[in-house]
C-alpha cells in the first residue's frame, strides 16, 4: 500500500480488472446486494422519527447517491484497491442524536415535518463535512501510532453501543413501532405485535445460520434475495392478500417515486431553523357545569402516502333532546349532490337550535324544509336568519347532524365545546347584546358546503368568523356569561392533500368578530380534544403549518393574558395559555375558583391522557395521567402525539369511543359506585362538592362518529347513536347522491316520542336496559356490535371490488344503495336484539334454565326452533344484501 500522497489509480484499478473480469463484477454484485439493506437501515437509523415516514423514500435514494460517490471516490482516488466504503457507520449515531434532538425543539415549536426534515439534513450535511476534513487531516499526519494505543475493550464497546441503535433500528422497521430508547422497548411485549416479533426473529436466525454455516460467498447474497420471495409465497399460503400485509404492518405502503424536485425540496434552504442548529451545538443530542361536552379523536397519516386519516367525535348532549335526524345535505329536491347558485345569491346565517327541529328553512335542502304546520319564520323568532352572506357559484354535497361531519370530498370535522376568555351572542333579535352572526353550526357547514381542503375550511371558517362575528350556543348570558363553553375546537381532515388540521374559535374584543389560530397536524400524530383549546406554540412566521387572525395576540397582550416574553421561542404564541379561560377573581365567585379549576383540569385532561395511552401507547406511557389540562399548566399534553405508521385502526378509534377507563385506577366499572354489576354510568348528586371521572363513552351522548377519510371519494362516515359503548357504527358514503334511510332522516323520528320506526330508539333501549346488569347485558351488546361492525366493514371491501371490477358509471349510487340497505337490515336486526335481551334479563339475571342451558324441556326446543328460523332469515337478507 502507498502512503504519503494519494494518487489516482485508475490504471492499476483497471489492471486488476483486467486480470479477473468476472470476478470483480461477481464480488461487486455480491456487495450491492449486501449493501441495499444496509443503506435503508442507515436511513431509519438517523431519521427513525414519525415526521420523516413521508419522506423515507427520498432520504433512502439519497444515502444511495451518496455512498456512491464515496464507493467511486475510495476506489479512484486511494491507494486501497476495493473498499466497500461505508465507514460512515462511525458517524451514524451521532447523526441520529442530533437530528432526535432538531425533533424534540421542533415538536415544542410545533414546526411542520418539512421544515424537520430539511433542517436534520443541513445538520448532517454540515456535520459529515467537518468529520470528512477531519478525517484527511488525521490521515495525511503520522498519528497511527497514537491511534493504534486506543485500548480494545473500548473499541469493542463502542462496537457494541452501535449494535444497540442497530438493533433498535430493526425492531423499528419490524415492528412498526418507535424504539428510540430502553423503555420503549416495554411496548414490544404487546400482543399485537408478536407475528411480526416471529417472523423478525425468524430473519435474523436464516441469516445468522446461513452466515456460520454457508461458507460460499453467494450464500448471503442468495438469501437476501430469496427471502423476499419466501415471504410473498407464505403469504399466499395462509390466503392473506398485498393490501393486507399492508394493513398488517408487514409491507410499506406504496410511495410515489421521489424526483429531482423532491431532493431540491429537502435542502430548501428557506426551511431551515438556523435556531435549532445553534441548539445542537451546545445542548445534549440525548434530550429530548358544562351544558353541552363534546369530544373528538382524529387520527392525521401522511397525505404522500396512500393511507386514511380518521376524524371522531361524540356528541355528549347533556340534559337536552337533540334532533337527531341524519339529513343528507343534497342542496336540491332531485337527488342533485351539488347546487349551482344564481349570481347574486346570498348564504343565510342562524342561530341553530338544538332539540328537534334544530332548523326550518326551504334553503338547506329537504331535510329542513317545513312540514306539519312548521314555519320558517317564527312569532318566537327562531327561525329568522340573523345575517347574510354572498353564496358561491357551487355547493358541495355532504352529510350533516348539529354540526357539518363529511362532505362528497372528503372533508371531515369533528367538533368539540371548548373555554374561553371571551363570550359572544348571536344578533338576534330578543338578545340587544348580541352582536355576532355565525355560530360553529353554520361554519362547519359552510366549509362542507365550500371547500375540499382542509385548508380551504379553517382559512375559510375563520374569515367568515371575524367579518360576521363569532357566538356560541353555550355562552350564557350578559349577566351570568358561561366562560366554560364560549369557544370551539374542530379538527379537520381532508382526502387530498390529505392533511389534517387544529382549529380554535372565540370571539373577540368588545364581544363581536372573531379570534382564531389553526395549525396542521404532523404527518402520523394522534390528536386528542376534550373541550379546550389544544393549540399551545403557534408559529407566527410559519404560514405553511400556522394560520391565524389579523392580530391574534393583540386582545391577549392588552388584557395581560399573555407578554411575548413568556414565549419560549421568538414568535412562537401560546394559544391556550392565553385565550383558554382561567377562573379568577374577576370572572368567578371566590369559593367557586379552586373547584372549577379542579374540574376543568381533569374533565378535560384525563381523556386526553387516555386517549394519547390508546392510540399510542409509547407515548402515552410517558404522560402523566395527574397532570390536568388548563391554560397555565406548566409542561403541559402536547396536542397531538406521534403513532407508528399504520398502526391506528378504525377498530381501535371505536374502541377507544366506548372507554370508561377500564384497567386503570380511574376505572368507572369498579368501587362502589359502580354497583353489584360494574356500570359507569354516574349521575349528577346535589349536595355533594366533588366530581366523578369524565368517561369518554357517557350515558347521554345522542350520536357519534368516526370519519374515515379515503381517497377517489369513497370516504366513510361511520355513524351510530346514543352512548358509544352500546351504539353500531353502521356505514354511509360521504360522497352518496341518496339520502339515510327513512329510520335516520324522517321528521318527527325525535328523543321526546318513542318510536319503533326511529333507529335512534333501537340503541337507546338497550343502553337503557343495560344498567340492569352492565356487566352481563353490556359485555353482550358489545360483541353484538363488534360482529356487525366487522361484517360491515368486510362488506365494504366486497361491494367496493364488485363495482370497480363492473366499471358502472353510477358507482356510488350503488354503493350508497347497499349501505342503506345494509343500515336498514341491521337496524331491524338491533330491535329483535333488544326484546331479546329483556326476554334474558328481565329478571336482572338469567335465571330461566332455557336461556342458558341445553336440553332443558320443550321451552328450550322451542328456541332451538325460532333460533333456526332466525338464522335462516339473517341468511336471506345477507344473501339479499350481496346481490
């Protein structure tokens, strides 16, 4: 080997070539083979993160272009004859701490996965750079011998703490699960994750094996190459299909092909928080009386990725009735799902109400115009629009309850009462004092109506709310103002681009226009909402992530809620921490500050703790479930958290809809307040201070749903009603041209008249019947629910493939036929499932032998017989639905 000056050998390169041309084409095909899975580790190693998934294709493509100019560069310009070159594994995990640590700023700050990305690359950029100086340096001077005094056990060690980040990082790439540290190792003893633990293990035995015993060069190679194939062939043993390996979690999901524009894009310099990387350089790598409550989970994956976002919400209507018609927004009598309006038209504005009818009016479509003797303009003024605004050329088609859910689209809202500093009422005309016009109502079904986007809807929401004024329905009154329900908190998702966004409302100063902020969602984070405000770091310079009013701090600095010195970074807002109410002196009475707080703190904060534990249990194991949720509370929840890809089901947001805390110290079917058969059901008790845990499934909530955002519109709303933990999320096309059924939609089908006809009463009765015995009656009902969900769900899948592959024009017509006729059959199907349960229980107990025993006399051969004919009929109507 030459030493002193390297020279270029290319003719000695070319003279060995010459010498074997086959073997030095054999052993380099040998080594990029080798080296394929090597360079994607490398890319997991250093960016293992959620915010980089999206982005993985064009990271991975760059460490290949890169190790290619250094293979070519060691093998022309060195005096070594081959080198595989990856000596850049020494530099690989400090790489990977300091773009863990650009992460762990930039989720505090709220900056968007672009900005991360570019960032940890102008970091590793500017990094290796310095290393490869460094490296010349060292080389040209005679310091061998220094080096060769490093003791061996330190070498081995350090061999070691790389294999540890190896390890973490197959487990990552395996499991789908972020292994990013020693107690997130706790999570891979999740059951769920034991088929791919086996079959990871089981790749890393083959290749060990083959490694000691094949003493042939090619073995590994051929391995590597045979395995994939093994898995395809196993696969279609067991009968499972691509797409299900997909949903698995065992193949990636397809990604489109990163072009010259997308490496441009990532090292866009704009993009870079010059901040974060000064924090690199001196901090650690390694650190890293409520009226009306709502709730909603939603769900964000990343809109370059062909996944589904999932919005989710519970309608928790207190004491009141609530019109719980579902009303297919058609915009006109013939089934057309748009409108094209006259020029000149005007959009009308109201105070929406509540119980039924929540609105009588001829411009909304069929399902509000008035019937029985209804009229639009009321005596009593309900019904009389309190403002106008010009109407578009086009409305969009979209389903539509107390608040817009999903429109032909895809956009998706979930909706959630929240607090604030400032209250506002509607303009009408027995309230003087009310100045605003727009309530979350109409905002959420103006963006249906609007927008595809979910950008277009917050920008278009919150314009529409400053210029007429923002009120909401639970405000109070001038002289008993209800700060605890002022504002509102929506969460909106759309199929393309496929983002998802935060949205907070409240009025603004002297109680008229409007004050809002919206921020975008990080790809693959689950967002919790339980009536506050979640948006805490608004970036005020990042208008790619961060939308906001004219002026959004002004009123907060004014009134001292908020001084930009409390900001943790500069131009960062919270937004929480100034607008979401606070007891005090001056808006509470004194007795009553430390209860409120005590109530708000944790009526909001344990279902967001409980949620994050759900739906994302690595992150929710480091949230303290104690903490609480108010404006100043120091090191608060973030308001989202990241999920591994994929990883969050539809199944899991139903689940995680009908909890009440069950195996955990706040779990409502336990103690004594639960009864002999465990219900979580509480009621209010007057004369006692104090509170009982806030469920996320409550006993009074009149409907929920569960939006599944999917593309080519054929986005799902998952509707059912009464209490989650006793309802069927039954299956209605965003994009249908035809109205619900007849049991969802007609008039007079309401919470005041019992009716068979109503579907709403079907799970309302046995929600009800449940608290006879909850434990045996509920445990029932929730594998009744969980069969029909599952079939629905399947059917889906078989009527979606039965229409693409017959290329109909009017594919969704027939898809939203057979929902109905589905939600139809099923609802029927709930009402034999009710007068069974109180045929079983209604002595509390199944106590008639018949009912639980075989043979027990002619009673049980009598229900040996109707059960058949159940069947048989189930059998026909299924048969039915398939064709």
């Amino acid at each position: 080997m030459q030493t002193g000056k390297v020279p270029i050998n290319l003719r000695r390169f070319m003279d060995y070539l010459g010498q074997d041309h086959l073997t030095g084409v054999l052993y380099g095909l040998v080594n990029l083979i080798v080296c394929v899975p090597s360079l994607v580790s490398y890319a997991h190693i250093v960016f293992p993160q959620a915010e980089f998934l999206q982005y993985m294709p064009a990271i991975v493509k760059i460490y290949f272009l890169s190790s290619a100019v250094m293979q070519l560069a060691m093998t022309l310009l060195s005096s070594i004859v081959f080198s595989i070159g990856q000596i850049q594994d020494v530099g690989l995990i400090f790489l990977a701490g300091m773009v863990r640590n650009i992460v762990h700023w930039g989720r505090l700050s709220s900056l968007s996965p672009a900005v991360l990305v570019t960032t940890g690359l102008w970091q590793c950029l500017s990094s290796t750079v310095i290393v490869g100086i460094g490296l010349i340096v060292v080389g040209c001077s005679k310091v061998s011998q220094y080096i060769q005094m490093l003791p061996l056990p330190v070498v081995g060690g350090y061999l070691g703490y790389i294999g540890y980040f190896c390890l973490a990082a197959g487990l990552s790439i395996g499991t789908g699960r972020e292994v990013n540290g020693p107690e997130t190792l706790l999570q891979l003893l999740d059951p769920a994750l034991h088929l791919k633990l086996l079959l990871l293990s089981g790749m890393t035995l083959a290749m060990l094996l083959v490694h000691f015993q094949v003493k042939h060069f090619l073995g590994m190679p051929v391995l590597l190459m045979l395995l994939p194939v093994l898995f395809f062939v196993a696969a279609a043993a067991v009968g499972t299909s691509v797409e299900e390996c997909r949903e698995l979690g065992l193949l990636p999901y397809p990604r489109p092909e990163p072009d010259m524009k997308d490496f441009f894009d990532l090292f866009s310099p704009s993009r870079v928080q010059g901040q974060m990387l000064k924090m690199n350089a001196v901090k650690d790598a390694s650190a890293t009386g409520f009226p009306i409550v709502r709730l909603f989970v939603a769900h964000e994956s990343s809109g370059r990725i062909p996944d589904r976002s999932q919005v989710s919400h519970s309608d928790d209507s207190g004491p009141s009735t609530t019109d719980v018609r579902l009303a297919a927004e058609l915009q006109n009598l013939v089934r057309v799902p748009r409108q094209k309006w006259p020029k000149g038209s005007t959009r009308k504005l109201f105070e929406w109400h509540i119980p039924y009818p929540r609105m009588v009016t001829s411009s909304l479509g069929p399902a509000y115009e008035p019937v029985d003797g209804q009229e639009e303009t009321c005596s009593n003024h309900e019904f009389v629009p309190i403002g106008e605004i010009p109407q578009v050329e086009e409305t969009w088609a979209y389903w539509d309850t107390e608040y817009g859910m999903q429109n032909e689209w895809g956009l998706s809202i979930g909706e959630s009462t929240g607090t604030g500093m400032t209250v506002g009422w509607p303009a009408t005309p027995d309230k003087p004092w009310g100045f605003c016009r727009v309530g979350i109502e109409d905002l959420t079904k103006l963006a249906m109506e609007r927008c595809r986007t979910a950008r277009c809807a917050v920008q278009t929401m919150g314009d529409i709310a400053v210029d007429q004024g923002f009120f909401s329905s639970d405000s109070g009154s001038p002289d008993k103002p209800a700060y605890s329900g002022s504002s509102e908190v929506l969460v909106v998702g759309d199929a393309e681009p496929g983002e998802l966004w935060i949205f907070n409302v409240l009025t603004g100063r002297n109680n008229a226009s409007a004050i809002w902020a919206a921020q975008r969602v990080p790809s693959n984070h689950v967002v919790a909402v339980g009536n506050s405000f979640t948006i805490r770091s608004l970036n005020l310079s990042d208008s790619e992530n961060n939308l906001f009013s004219p002026g959004v701090t002004d009123l907060a600095v004014e009134k001292g809620w908020w001084h930009p010195s409390e900001a943790k970074f500069p131009g960062v807002f919270d937004f929480f921490g100034a607008y979401g109410y606070q007891p005090t002196a001056e808006n509470t009475a004194i007795d009553d500050i430390a209860s409120i707080r005590n109530l708000m703190a944790y009526y909001s904060g344990r279902r967001m703790w409980r949620i994050f534990s759900l739906l994302s249990p690595g992150e929710g194991e480091k949230l303290d479930p104690n903490l609480g949720n108010l404006p100043k509370t120091k090191n608060p929840y973030p308001p989202s958290v990241p999920a591994p890809r994929g990883s969050v089901t539809r199944s899991m947001v139903m689940n995680t809809l009908r909890d009440h805390y069950e195996g955990t110290p706040y779990d409502l079917t336990k103690g004594m307040a639960a009864g002999p058969h465990g219900t979580p059901n509480r009621g209010p008790i007057t004369g006692i201070k104090g509170q009982w845990e806030r469920a996320i499934s409550m006993f009074r909530t009149a409907y929920s749903y569960v939006l599944e955002i999917r593309p080519n519109r054929r986005s799902i709303t998952w509707f059912g009603y009464d209490a989650a933990h006793g309802t069927v999320w039954m299956p209605f096309y965003g994009s249908s041209p035809i109205p619900a059924p007849q049991m969802y939609t007609a008039h007079g089908l309401n919470m005041s008249t019992f009716n068979t006809d109503a579907a709403w009463w079907a799970f309302n009765l046995v929600n009800q019947y449940s608290d006879i015995n909850f434990q045996l009656i509920n445990g029932e009902t929730r594998a009744k629910a969980n069969e029909i969900e599952l079939e629905a769900a399947k059917l889906v899948k078989v009527w979606e493939a039965s229409v693409d592959s017959s290329g109909e024009e009017d594919d969704l017509a027939i898809l939203a036929a057979k929902t109905n006729a589905y939600a139809e059959a099923k609802v029927q199907e709930w009402w034999k499932f009710a007068w069974y349960l109180i045929a079983k229980y209604g002595r509390c107990w199944p106590w008639y032998p018949w009912l639980t025993l075989p043979g027990s006399g002619m009673a049980d051969d009598r229900r040996s017989r109707e059960r058949e004919e159940e069947k048989e009929e189930e059998q026909k109507q299924m048969l039915l639905l398939w064709l």
